[in-house]
C-alpha cells in the first residue's frame, strides 16, 4: 500500500520550508499553536494521532527538534524516537488487538511534512473492510487495481480524525499503573511537576480519592479526585511553593486500595516496573534496584495481612530491605508542612485501573499495565526470590524432560465452591492411574492444611496445577513457566472468570477452563458470568477428559525441548 502512495509523489518539488521551522505543522503543535491528539510524549519526542488517518490508531512519532531529514537526525535523538516508536507500536497493538503494523519513515520522497516523523500504521485485520481491499486477485472476475486506483482508494479511506473516537482511542492507549521520577508530596496531596501536562493523562486514571468501591455511576464519581488530592502543575508553579527544602526519599511504591496482593497488585506493580527493562533475562536477571518503601496512605498496618499469611512471605521475600508506611505515618509527614520528593514512583490505584480498557475486557486491574512494553520473563525476578526463599534452586520446574509434577488442589473440606463428591473421588482415581501408568508424580493437597512453605515449594515444582475455581489457583505464580506449563480450572457449566485465566496467560503458560467434559482456551473463551451455581457444592467435572488433556500437554517434550 505504502508503495502505491510513494508513487503518487514522484516528481514533487521540495517543499518551500525545509530549512526552517515557521510553518511547520509539527513545530506549531509542539509550541501549543496547533491542537493534537497526544499518544506519548517525554522531553524528545512526541506521539501524536494522525489528524488525517488511514486506519484507526495511525500514530505519528515525531522528534522535538525541526530536523527535515531522517538523514540528518543526530544519534542519540535516532535513538529516543527508535525507543518511542517501539512504545507506541507495543501500546497501539493491544489497545488495538492487533499486532499488524505498517511503520514508515519518508525522507523527501513522499514526505508530506519538512520534519522527520514516522508512520505507525495498525494493519487491516482480516475479514474486515476497513481502508482499501489489497488483494492481488480480482473479485468476481474484475482486474486487480491499477497503481493509480489503488491511490484514489486509499485517499478516499483517509478521512478527518473525530474528536470524540480519538478520546477512545487515547483510553484505550494509554496505561492505568503509573509511573514517576520525582513525585512530589505536600500536605498530603500529590503533585506532578511538568512542563509538558499534556503528556499525563487524565488524573482520574492515575489517582482516586480513597472511598469503598461500589456500583453505579454516583459512585465512581464520588472516586474521582479532586485538586485536593492529586494536581499538575509546572516547574514555574512548584518553585513558587515547594522552593523550600524539599526532604527526598528514594523508590517508592504505594497503593489506595486493597484488593488481592500476590495476583493482582504485586503482579501489576511489578508489571509496571519491569517495563523499565524489556530485556530481563529467561532467569531472572535484572539491574532495577529493588522497592525500598511502600505507602499505604489510607491503611493501617493489621490490614494488609491475609488470612493465609502469604502477603507477608511475598512481600518479605521479594524485597527484603523494603520497609512500610502506613496511614499514620502520611498524616505525620502531612503535619509537618514540609514538601518530600520521591525519586522513583509507581502509583498503583485499583479505582483509576478499573477506569482502563484492559480492565474492561478481562476486570483485572493489572491487566492495565499490560499496554507497557516489557520481557517475556518479566516476572522471574520476583517468582525466583520467592522460590529461593522457600530454600529451592529458582530453575525448579523448568525444562520438559524432568518428570512432570501434576498438582490437584482440592477444595472438598473448604466449604464453598466444591465438586460432586462422586466426581472429585473419579477425578483423583484418574490422576492416580496417570501416576501409574506413565510415571507423573501426582499431588492432591488442600491448600488450607499446607504450610506457605510447602505451598510454595510444590508450585515451583508443578507442571500441571488444578482446580476449582479459587484462592488456592494462586500458586500458579510460582510455577516455572515452560512449553509444558499448565493450569486447569473447574467452574459450574456457562460460568466463567478471568482472574486465573488471564494470570496464566500473561505468565506465558496455557490455561483451561473446563465446564465438566467441554473445556476451553484462549481465544476461544466465554463471557464472564456468575451463574447460579458458580459458588456452590455441585461442580461437575469430568474426570476421564481432565486426564486425556493432562496425557496431550505433557506429551509435547517429544516435540522439543528447552
């Protein structure tokens, strides 16, 4: 496609302004002259929506200085628009669902505009008439398009961008876990110094007023913050009232409100972070430096231990030196009147992350953090301090030719969220005979009469981890992942939940969900629904299925092996 537009622009005089800035389009918008749709932004480049696109999401990275020619652009400025052009291709494909992208960068040949900027362009999905049909058959018998049509089609798919779909789109782009250098604290509101506030989102998706969660739209107002507790404001503005000594405090973690710790707010923060280094190792490796404090500004400190007490173990394990403020401690640093600056920040806030398209799709809060760029093996640093904590060399699990581990967690005596018994007794005879047969080593435990040691210890080791649907499933997060990497959930027929579905997924590893003999993965998943049955002690499972699927996945090591 992109040939056929070149071709339109052979034989084009340079344009008139290519030594100069006055009257370049990019260079007004960067003065605050022209409006524009702003993706991402930092203190080298800028991401803009394109006003006139050929798809949806055609996104422009675009330098800050008027440089006309990509050959002229200097080193270390390739390298900051390299880095954003790589941000915002990894943002558009999931807030697009799409992972086709055309990028193109024109240097006088077909350069509409006298300064450097790059095409970010989604692909037409298949099966959709979106822009222009490039086959090179001819549909019911009429010639393939000439060069000429082809360019007439393309003009005529490029229409205005609307006000209104580049908001969505804006949404969906940009993340909800938030990260700062330098976040200033005065008086216990939060400020965020910038010379550029168009590059921060809205506030209402960075920070929320600390209130209980509750349905309805009076009540996600209620949440929304106000200039009482969050506020942008420019370099100019905070001498005027921060110019006093300001008390610095280094890497900093915070949170407004408590929802699951392990699966959903450690696993978001760290999500975050880890997209500082993309390239953390298939081990583990990284040089971040790890979490010194962490603020709950609205708790105290009973109120972030669980029942089962594995917060603690997460927490203590993942970052021994860190050390907790908690509600009292922000009202002293409030009552003393003195500004503090943190150096590093992640802002984690479940009622602004519930605001994010991800969360839509899948309600998961960390699912927000996902639109960030970062490693396959993002989450080893913090899975392999907690297995080594647990006294097990972190590579337990890994590989496919080690004896495969098949661990049943039973939720018989739990009360709640049970099977037929008939079905749980056939179910554990199956796995029994996949012992005996093959040579699997097969656990059926109950979480609750385990200590977080051997919980931990026998996740790390698992190939195959299995359940109903529950609080027990997460120890899925200690598991190695590997091509063999497995988790079977149980739910009542027709009722479904992402929670542990898009916890195994975003690890690397393959999730089933079965509704007794039918089971299901992505992407062909079901819509989350909580039918009548779903909590109760009458969940079918079928047995003699849930062992042939564990026979399929464990036999892919004669496939390859890692």
């Amino acid at each position: 496609m992109t040939s056929f537009m070149i071709k339109a622009h052979e034989n084009r005089p340079l344009h008139p302004s290519w030594n100069e800035d006055a009257d370049c389009a990019f260079c007004r918008i960067l003065r605050g002259e022209l409006p524009a749709s702003r993706v991402f932004e930092n203190d080298k480049v800028i991401a803009i929506l394109d006003i006139m696109p050929l798809r949806r999401g055609h996104t422009l990275v675009i330098p800050k200085v008027h440089i006309p020619k990509l050959s002229d652009l200097p080193p270390e400025l390739a390298a900051a628009v390299g880095e954003a052009v790589s941000k915002v291709a990894h943002a558009l494909t999931k807030a697009l669902e799409n992972s086709g992208l055309n990028v193109v960068c024109n240097q006088e040949y077909a350069q509409a505009v006298p300064h450097v900027h790059f095409h970010i362009i989604p692909a037409p999905k298949f099966g959709t008439s979106h822009g222009v049909d490039s086959t090179n058959e001819a549909v019911g018998g009429k010639a393939p398009l000439t060069h000429r049509e082809m360019f007439a089609k393309e003009g005529q798919a490029r229409g205005e961008l609307d006000s209104e779909e580049a908001e969505i789109l804006l949404t969906r782009i940009r993340a909800r876990w938030t990260l700062f250098d330098k976040l200033y604290v005065y008086r216990g509101v939060v400020y965020i110094v910038t010379d550029h506030p168009s590059s921060i989102p809205d506030v209402r998706f960075i920070y929320s007023k600390a209130v209980d969660i509750k349905p309805g739209a009076e009540a996600e107002a209620e949440r929304l913050p106000t200039d009482e507790d969050i506020k942008v404001i420019s370099t100019k503005a905070a001498k005027s009232f921060l110019e006093r000594r300001v008390l610095r405090v280094s890497t900093v973690f915070r949170i407004t409100h408590y929802y699951h710790w392990s699966a959903e707010l450690w696993y978001g923060f760290w999500r975050t972070y880890s997209s500082l280094e993309p390239s953390i190792s298939e081990q583990g490796s990284t040089t971040l430096p790890p979490a010194g404090r962490i603020f709950f500004n609205h708790l105290d400190n009973h109120h972030w231990r669980d029942y089962a007490s594995m917060n603690q173990w997460v927490l203590r394990s993942s970052f021994p030196s860190v050390t907790m403020e908690f509600i009292d401690d922000w009202r002293d640093r409030i009552e003393m009147g003195r500004p503090f600056v943190f150096e590093r920040v992640v802002v984690a806030d479940r009622s602004a992350a519930m605001l994010s398209f991800n969360y839509a799709r899948y309600q998961r809060t960390a699912a927000a953090a996902f639109a960030l760029p970062g490693s396959m093996s993002w989450w080893q640093p913090i899975r392999n301090n907690i297995v080594g904590f647990a006294g097990l060399d972190p590579a337990v699990g890994s590989g496919t030719s080690k004896t495969p581990v098949i661990t049943y967690i039973s939720r018989q005596n739990w009360g709640r969220r049970m099977l037929i018994p008939e079905h749980h007794e056939k179910l554990v005879q199956e796995l029994y005979r996949l012992r005996d047969e093959y040579g699997y080593e097969v656990n059926v435990v109950e979480a609750e009469n385990m200590s977080r040691l051997e919980q931990i210890r026998l996740a790390a080791r698992t190939t195959i981890l299995m359940g109903v649907h529950g609080n027990g499933l997460t120890s899925l997060l200690w598991m190695n992942p590997n091509p063999r990497s497995t988790v079977m959930e149980f739910f009542f027929p027709k009722g479904f939940a992402h929670d542990y579905e898009y916890t195994t997924r975003a690890l690397g590893m393959v999730h089933y969900g079965f509704w007794n003999s039918e089971y299901f993965t992505s992407p062909g998943l079901p819509t989350p629904q909580y039918v009548e049955g779903f909590q109760g002690n009458e969940i079918p499972i079928d047995g003699e299925a849930v062992a042939r699927l564990c026979v399929y996945r464990l036999s892919l090591d004669e496939e390859v092996d890692d």
